[in-house]
C-alpha cells in the first residue's frame, strides 16, 4: 500500500491545483464584470423568457418602482384561453429580480407547459421617491386586475406565485381586495415572525440582539434616505458561515470544470442587491420582524382599514421546507394559530388552507430547483382547479409518485399523485411552537425596540441627517463588502489583466487530476474539515445568541420595565372580530333554510361529499372524473367552475352543520325524474371508484345513499303503476 504520493503524482496535483486556480479566478473576474454590467442597466433581471412591459407602476397615481410583464410563450407552446392566468411575483428582499424564472424549468416553465397565461410582477433597483408598503400593495393590486381583465375567457381569477417577501405582500393586497384573486401559492414566504422551536431558528432573535430596529433607522440615514438590500443578503448569508466562506467557493474550485455556468447564473441574481426606501425597510422592520403585527391583525392602511388575513377568500398555498433556515415551516404556518383557535373556525370563515412540507430543500431551492419546480411547483399549478374548488378547511398536500399498484393511472396528470389530507390545528402545533414565556419575550423586544428607536430618532439622527449627502451615501454602497467582494476581481482591477490570457492558456492545455491522487484526497479531507470547523463555529454562535436571547429578555426586571410585568399580559395572537362573528351568524341562519333546496347536482354533490368526509382525503382522480363528465355535456349546460365551487362549499357547509338533516333531506332534491336519478348514481359511483378501495365507514355510508336513490324510485314506480 503506497503511504505517500511519489513524483508523478505531486507533480500531477500541483499543475491541476495551478490550473484550477487560474480558472477560479477567471471565473470570479466574469462574475466582477457581470456584476457592473448588470448594475447599468435600468431593468436589470435574470428571467431566461422573453416578456412584454404591460403596466409601468412608476406612471401610477401613487408611483412604484414595480412593473407587470407578459410572458411570451416560447414556440410551440399552447396556452389555453380558459385556463386562469398564472401570475409569478418576485421577491424583493435585498437581491434582485427575476427568481421565478431564472430556469425554463421553473414556475413560470411549469405554469406555460401546463397551458396557463403567464405574467411577471417584478422590481426595478431603485425605489420611487417616497413610495411606501402600502403604495406597492396597492400596485399589485391594480397589475392583478389588469391580468383579469386581458383573460374574460378564464374560468377562475388570477392565480398567485409568490415567493418569499413577496408572500407577505400578497397577502396583504389580498387582505385589503379580497374579490381580485384566485389561489394564492406562497413558496417559502415567512408571515409569523417570532414562531420555531428553539436551537433551529436563530435568526428570530436578530433583533433582539440588536437591540431592536434602531440600526435600521441608523442603515437609511447613513444610506441618506435609502436602505441597501445588500444589508439583507449579509443577514442571509450568515445564517450559514461554512457555505459563505468556505463551501461555495470551493465547490467552484473544485468542480472549475463544470460548475462555471451554473455558479455565474446564480451569482448574477443573488449579487445585484438592490435598495429600498429607509421608511419601506422601517416599516417592515418595526411590523414584521420585530412587531410580529401582520398575522395578530395589527397592521391598519392609511385609511384606517385593518389588515386581516382572515379576510383573505381565495384558497392559500403555502409551500415550505424543514431545509430552510430562513423560513421554517414555523413561521409559515403559525400564522393559522395566530387566527384561529379551532379548525372549526377556519371552515366557518370560508377559507381554505392547503400546506405541504419538503424534508430537506434550502429557502433558495424553493424558487429555483428544477426538481422542485418539476414536482411541487408542477403540481401546484396542473391541480390548481382541485384545489380552488376545495371545499373551506385546512389541508395537507401529499405528493407521491405513481407506480405500477397506482389505481386508476390514466386519471393523474403526469407522474405524481396529488392528494390532500385534512388537517387540524393540533398538526401544526407539533411542528413546534412558542409558550407564553417565549411570546412575553418578542414581546419585550417589541418594547425595547421602540424605546431605542426613540432614543435614536431624538438623539442621534437628527445629526446624522444633516450630514449625510447623496454621494457619501452612493460611496458607502460602493465599498460595501457585498458589492466590493464583485467589483474587485473585475477587469477594473489592473491586477487582473494577465488573469485572463492565462485562463485561455490553461483551458487548451487542460489536464485535470486523476480521481485516486492522494493529494486531491487530502484536499479533500482538509475542505471537510474547515466546513465541519465553520459549521461547529456557526452551531456555537446559534446556540449562544439564544442563551443570551432568552435570559435577557426572559428577564423579569426588564419585562416590568417595558410594562410587561403583570401576569394577566394574553398571549400575542389576533382579537375578535364581533363583526366577522355575526357574519358567521348571519351565514349559519342562511345555510338554515337551504337544506331543501337544490336538484339532483346538489343531491349527488352532497352525497358524495357525505361518503367521503370519514376518509379526510381528496385527490386528483376523482376530480378528474368529475371534469370528464362536465366536458361530455353540451357547452351550453357546463357548470361554470364558480358556481361548481359555491355549490360544493355550501353543500359541505350543509353537512358539517348538520349530518343527519342533510343526509335525510335528499330525497326533497333528488327529483322524480328516474333516469337522471340513474346518470346521478352512477356519476357517484364513478368519482368514488377512481381512486380504488373505499374504508369500511365509507361502504357502509356508500349503501345507505344507494338505498335512498333505489327506495325513492322504487316508490315512485309502484305509484305509476298504480295509477295506470
């Protein structure tokens, strides 16, 4: 066995080492000038579709510096004019726009190759002087409207894509115009801040340990008005010390081969921060990170209209993942605790709820991983009208792939099976959540934030605002390390210049190590070990801020300071609403007098909703079917899908409000005419059978509905008889 590597072998490392090198760098000079080229430009973007400007929101009322783009479908692709249009909106959360589509396999791929119209709302780098949180929710809601109104054709409004910040956003302009949209998909959009479990979620304690949002204020008066979004992506990135100092760059230099393309792709988007408005990242500092005021109804607009998410009509799909550290699926669901008590409460509200979890995907993989985008994403979209016609509740989305024992194949759409699992709330407290110690302290740091940002405003600001000019401000952006870390291995850098030459010399003479040279191994091993040493540093720091986080603010002395010492202080979550309460008493003695009305459609609707509620599932197949048997009847007797979707959530509303009556009841629906009573039953029992073996609860329900048809015509028979 050869213990040390003999002259061949060095020599053989130490000249692909020295290739390696040159070509790292060469790589990073292209990433530099990538960087100032893409800097320059007035729409900066890294969507790989082309796209049509439709709506400029810097020429609104209240200007915005969003605008809405069509996407062209690239050829040969067929767009279907009934199928709701797809509407993809960017994240603007430091980095800079074009996430949704950086791949053709990507939402934007999946919503076209499913047929679906699709359109963009993105950002330009620059804010509107003077535009806040609320002028952009506004201007999403007119670009949504506008998207309506190009589709007449469409069988459902708009569906929503939108990632991360842009969740928050949307639900927001979906709170304040409840009527503009269809399905709203989050995909990793964070809405309850102070939610996780402790020793997984460091960074909810941020701003504590910043002592509260006043280096914010500070960060947009030194920026002279503006915040930079390269601020954001700092935070972003030292969440994970070992990928950002260590791993990436050395899975580039490593695999230098391979990996340029797709390094340089990613490096263009996520290094071209762009700025924000200091009031628009205050705002969202003091009410979403540290007030935790969205999801506990707290927020009000200008005209004094409260945000309240349970305001929100269209079904919401959030999509999140154990793997991302910067929007646990704590903080993209705890929202639902923050507004209900019971999931009883949800169903009578009217709103659906769909959730579903991937085990180990990162935040940055929900938007831009193909497989992703192939499976949830895909899914997501082809099952949008399942899930849009859903009756009100909360749900789990399992997706699982099809094989050889999947009953009825021919009936799901591609080679996943789309199923939603009824939920309770108790599903999402065992993801793990704060107790009311935990709350008492976010509350605190709400408390302390305010108090310092007070400090500063009086004490330090003013001065600081009389001394800042624009180009202070335009150099401190410059030499910031998010930027400068580009800019310096650009060609602007002289040292630089021979990097080049010697990279086209080392690519036509390119000889790679072999896989069993003993010094790759150990280049190897050492990489291993720096990740494990930075990821022990990382795991060392999480651990300390939170001890520190939860003694400091566990405190009694300072919680009775902040006015937070009395006992009787209730949990942080939204307050009643008597006007929402009496809506629900109004719908309930509404729903009273419609246990007799209807004709056989609502007769086999409710006892197919009856049969399957023991079973608490729902997939594809069945209503495949269902959209099989309405495209077999004349155009002019389709269901349209709204009305289906009203029938389908009063019909359950029915039988959640009273099993026994609505199921005695169906003989007043049923009608006398026999054969239709016959295409009913056996309507039924096709949407039943797609999805093969029924439970015994649901046979024995099944029977029962089968006798009733078969009583009721049998009787009306005997009587013909006996009048003839």
């Amino acid at each position: 066995m050869q213990m040390w590597p003999g002259f061949d072998a060095i020599q053989e490392y130490w000249q692909d080492a020295w290739q390696r090198s040159i070509l790292f760098l060469d790589v990073l000079r292209e990433r530099g000038n990538i960087y100032l080229e893409h800097s320059t430009k007035e729409v900066p973007h890294v969507l790989s579709f082309k796209v049509e400007l439709i709506r400029d929101g810097r020429t609104l009322a209240r200007p915005v510096n969003y605008v809405l783009a069509r996407i062209i479908p690239p050829e040969g692709t067929k767009i279907d004019p009934t199928k709701a249009p797809v509407v993809v909106v960017d994240p603007r959360a430091g980095h800079g726009p074009g996430i949704g589509g950086m791949k053709q396999e990507s939402e934007i791929g999946v919503a076209l190759a499913a047929g679906h119209p699709c359109y963009f709302i993105g950002f330009l780098p620059k804010p509107m002087p003077g535009q806040t949180i609320e002028d952009v929710c506004r201007a999403e809601a007119i670009f949504i409207e506008e998207v309506a109104g190009r589709h007449p054709d469409a069988e459902s409004k708009p569906v929503i894509i939108a990632n991360c910040q842009a969740g928050w956003q949307i639900m927001m302009t979906a709170a304040i115009k409840p009527s503009l949209m269809g399905p709203i998909i989050l995909a990793g959009s964070p809405l309850s801040y102070w939610a996780g479990v402790r020793g997984k979620n460091p960074m909810r304690y941020l701003g504590g340990m910043l002592g509260g949002t006043w280096l914010t204020s500070l960060s947009g008066d030194l920026g002279n008005g503006v915040f930079d979004g390269a601020n954001l992506v700092a935070n972003f990135e030292s969440l994970n010390p070992a990928n950002t100092y260590w791993t990436k760059a050395y899975n580039l230099y490593s695999k230098v081969d391979t990996e340029t393309e797709r390094f340089l792709d990613f490096e263009t988007w996520w290094g071209s921060p762009v700025l924000l408005n200091a009031q628009e990242m205050q705002w969202i500092a003091d009410n979403l990170f540290v007030g935790n005021r969205l999801s506990t109804g707290q927020i009000s607009t200008s005209d004094g209209v409260r945000i309240d998410l349970r305001n929100i009509s269209a079904p919401i799909i959030v999509f999140c993942s154990w793997g991302d550290n910067i929007t646990p699926p704590q903080q993209a669901l705890d929202w639902i605790l923050d507004l209900y008590d019971h999931e009883r409460e949800i169903v009578e509200n009217g709103q659906t709820i769909v959730y579903t979890m991937h085990q180990s995907i990162g935040h940055l993989g929900i938007f831009v991983s193909g497989k992703i985008a192939s499976k949830e994403h895909g899914e997501f979209v082809s099952c949008i009208e399942l899930i849009d016609a859903l009756p009100p509740g909360l749900y789990e989305a399992v997706i699982t792939e099809v094989d050889e024992n999947t009953v009825n194949r021919n009936l799901v759409d591609g080679k996943y099976l789309f199923r939603l699992e009824t939920r309770t709330l108790d599903h999402i407290r065992a993801l793990g959540t704060n107790d009311a110690a935990d709350d008492r302290r976010f509350a605190t740091v709400g408390r302390v934030s305010e108090i310092n940002r007070g400090l500063y405003e009086t004490m330090v600001a003013p001065a600081i605002r009389m001394s800042m000019t624009e180009a202070m401000a335009e150099v401190s952006r410059a030499v910031h390390p998010n930027r400068l870390r580009f800019a310096m291995f650009s060609d602007r850098n002289p040292f630089m210049a021979p990097v080049k030459v010697l990279a086209e010399s080392v690519r036509s003479s390119r000889q790679p190590v072999s896989s069993d040279n003993l010094l790759l191994a150990v280049e190897q091993a050492a990489s291993s070990w720096i990740t494990t040493c930075l990821h022990s540093f990382g795991e060392f720091r999480d651990s300390t801020t939170e001890a520190m986080f939860l003694t400091t603010y566990g405190s009694p002395w300072l919680q009775a300071l902040v006015g937070l010492g009395g006992p009787q202080t209730a949990p942080h979550r939204i307050e009643r609403d008597l006007v929402r309460e009496a809506d629900v008493a109004r719908l309930r003695a509404e729903l009273e007098k419609q246990f007799e009305v209807g004709g056989m459609i609502e007769a086999a609707m409710r006892a197919l909703i009856y049969v399957r509620m023991p079973e608490g599932s729902i997939d594809e197949r069945g209503f495949s079917v269902l959209k099989l048997i309405r495209a077999s009847r004349p155009a002019d007797k389709q269901m349209s899908l709204a009305r289906f979707k009203e029938m389908v959530r009063q019909q359950y509303l029915l039988i959640c409000l009273d099993q026994d009556r609505a199921i005695s009841t169906l003989p007043k629906l049923l009608g006398s005419d026999t054969e239709r009573r016959k295409t009913a039953l056996e309507m039924l029992h096709g949407v039943l059978a797609a999805r093969g073996e029924m439970s015994d609860e649901g046979k024995r329900r099944l029977k029962q509905i089968e006798m009733m048809f078969a009583t009721e015509a049998a009787k009306r028979n005997k009587a013909e008889a006996e009048h003839a």
